[in-house]
C-alpha cells in the first residue's frame, strides 16, 4: 500500500467536513425500502497518532506514525429492521520503523497497529419493544472492558462475528448474550493471529435502579478451537459493583468493588481455578481527584487468571508490559491523581492526570517492577481532540525497562 507524506496525512485529520455516526445512534424511521437507505447516515472520521516505544532487551526503538480512517453507514429503521457497516483503513505515514507483529521487524518494541483494510463492523439489526437483536460482525463493551472490549485505543478495533441479544425492559435493567463464532483481533487478517476461531457464550446484567450504584453479574464461557490458542480456554463468573456519592457541588466520591473466579474450561490442558479481585476508591474536590485501586489476578499452580478479549491497554500500566498475565499472578497497587481544569478560559476542560503502579505476583513474591504514567488531554473544540501520553516501567523481577510515548489527534463532527 502506497504510504503517504507525512504533511499530506496530518493534513488530511485536520480536514474533517464529514459527521460520525455511531452505531448505537436512534436510526430515522422508513416507509419502504427505498427509504431504508435514503434516510440512513453516513460519516467518516480520521486518527492520527506518533507512538515511540523504546525496550531496554532490544537493540533498535519503534516509531509509528499512522493514520486511522472509518467509513460507516447505518441504515433508517424499517419494520424495527436496520443494519450498520463500517470499514477501516490503517495506512503508516512515512517509515515503517516498528515491529507490527506480521512485518519481520523483530528487533525493535511491538506497536500492534497493522497496516491493512477490513470490515470492522457489518450486522443487521432487530428491535422489538424491549428486545434487540444482531447477527453479524459486531463491537461491543462488557462493564469496564476488563473481560471484555472493543481495544478502541488501538488503531485497529476488535470485534465480534457474532449474534446476540438485548434485554431492556427499563431504563434499570439490560441483560445482554451473545454467541460468538469468531474473533476479529487488533492484529489484522494478514497475521496468523488476527483470528480467533471460537465458540464462546457472553452473558452480562446489570441493575442501575440502587441511588449506591451499578450492580453487574457475568458469565463468560471462552473456547477457542485453534491449538495455539487452547490455554486461552477459560469459564469466568462474577460480579461487579461501582457507584458515585455526591457529598455538595464540588466533592463527589467514586467506589468499585469487583470479585470473579476462572477455571479451565473445553480443550484447555491446564487444570485451574483461580481468583480476580478489583476495589478502588476515589475522591474528586474542585477539579482535582486522588485515587487509590488494587488489582489481583489470581495464579493456580503455574495458571493464571487471563484476560485475552479485554482492553488490555485500560489496565495494570499503559507501557502494556502485562497484556498477559505472568504464571505466578499479578497484583496491582496502584495511585492516581488528575486535573480538570475548570472555567471559560483556552485551557478549560483540559486533563492532566498522573499514575503510579507497584506490580508484585500473586505467588512466590516477586516485585516485578514500577510504572509512572502521564496523560494531558483537551477537546479543543466540538471537532478535535488532542492527547498526549508516556508510560515508564521500571522492571525489577519481570521483563525489561519500558518507555513509551503517544500523541494523538482526533475528531468528532
């Protein structure tokens, strides 16, 4: 594929004339057919983002600069019928001085964004009073991606080839299942891992009716039928629970408790149960907020508790050192505190936000290591949005030294 000049690709992400339509949006009502398609919407939206990753193990750094493109089309409704595709395009801005996984690129620090064009998304949708269906090619999020997302921070999404199910009686109540045959990975379909062929049950509910918070319940039942990928196979249950008190206008305080127990499950050949433990606690006062969380992945004789259709970028350091689980298990202590800059001034609504992880295993003791993470991030007005981020791992016990870097330009019409 042709890559095109850096000043041409950032000016094209600086050039959006075209409105987004997301996929969840109330469609226009048809009369016919013809109406169908005329009264649907259509948007593109573009993504440009400058990551650096530099591994102390290897001896050449990453640089990717990619720009993201998606074309998307819902339907009207017609008889509660409509239908949604999208399409996407990853194309690299000057060199190609990373390793994307599929590119032979070994020597320098992965940065999992393929060039490539896919359907991301293609289903046809039903609704009937309290009840949706759709069958086809899907994203969908589960609670707080933690089991289950879209990967939507990389440039290439994950997504589903799947049908499922909608319950919404209310505005209190939704039970969501769905059967998955098929796993559209961030990697793309020219890797030998941009698929995942699958057979895999999601159940999610969740309660909003208590003042105290969300309450959800899940089930997610994993079997994967290629080899490679057999230890991914795994039956997670649990329950989460998060919610936010308001004590005056300026001082709110946020809570999660979150508890789940895997086991193996089909063809894996590992013979496990182990535990996931979450709980944090926030307090936010005239713009700043200061939180504390913990995490635990639990280990079972040398299996540990894995997370593989998560956001893994969302969790336990931004330097995504553990996207998989180490076999002794993971515990994650970790303090924020962020910024939100108040007023009608240029810098209004501007986040700054710093972290820190203290990552340590579940068995046997280990300190794997530290991380400091950085975010300043601004909607500059109703169009763009800007962000800068870095991450710092500094390894002890697990991996190697890690930085990493992003700028990213988005926009929203």
């Amino acid at each position: 594929m042709k890559r095109l000049p850096m000043y041409l690709a950032v000016g094209a992400a600086s050039f959006l004339v075209a409105a987004p339509l997301q996929a969840d949006d109330k469609p226009q009502q048809a009369t016919d057919i013809a109406e169908w398609f005329s009264k649907g919407d259509a948007g593109i939206d573009f993504r440009y983002r400058l990551e650096t990753a530099d591994q102390e193990n290897l001896p050449l750094n990453s640089t990717a600069s990619t720009l993201l493109t998606k074309l998307h089309f819902t339907t009207a409704s017609w008889s509660g019928f409509s239908a949604y595709a999208e399409f996407a395009n990853v194309t690299i801005i000057g060199e190609e001085t990373y390793n994307d996984t599929i590119n032979g690129r070994i020597r320098r620090p992965v940065i999992a964004d393929p060039e490539g064009t896919e359907v991301s998304q293609a289903y046809l949708a039903y609704k009937a009073g309290a009840v949706t269906l759709k069958a086809g090619r899907q994203g969908f999020n589960m609670d707080n991606q933690r089991f289950i997302g879209t990967v939507a921070f990389r440039q290439n999404d994950q997504t589903f080839d799947a049908g499922s199910l909608t319950y919404a009686p209310n505005k209190e109540f939704k039970a969501f299942y769905s059967y998955v045959w098929n796993v559209n990975r961030i990697f793309g379909d020219d890797s030998p891992r941009g698929d995942l062929d699958s057979n895999l049950h999601i159940f999610n509910t969740a309660y909003t009716g208590s003042k105290l918070g969300k309450l959800s319940a899940y089930a997610y039942l994993l079997d994967f039928n290629d080899a490679g990928a057999f230890g991914l196979s795994s039956a997670t249950f649990g329950a989460r629970f998060s919610g936010k008190q308001a004590a005056s206008d300026t001082v709110s305080v946020s809570y999660t408790a979150e508890y789940a127990r895997q086991t193996d499950y089909k063809d894996n050949p590992a013979d496990f149960a182990a535990d996931y433990l979450h709980g944090d606690l926030s307090l936010a006062v005239a713009g700043f907020t200061g939180g504390v969380a913990y995490e635990k992945l639990g280990s079972d004789d040398g299996s540990a508790f894995q997370t593989p259709l998560a956001t893994l970028h969302k969790f336990n350091g931004w330097a995504d050192v553990f996207l998989t689980t180490p076999a002794n298990g993971l515990q994650d202590m970790n303090v924020s505190l962020s910024y939100r800059v108040p007023g009608e001034s240029g810098l209004s609504g501007m986040l700054l936000k710093a972290i820190y992880h203290d990552f340590s295993a579940d068995v046997g003791g280990q300190n794997y290591g530290d991380e400091w993470g950085f975010l300043i991030s601004k909607k500059l007005n109703k169009t763009f949005t800007a962000s800068a981020k870095a991450a710092f791992y500094n390894a002890d016990e697990f991996a190697t030294d890690t930085t990493r870097f992003w700028f990213t330009l988005g926009a929203k019409f």
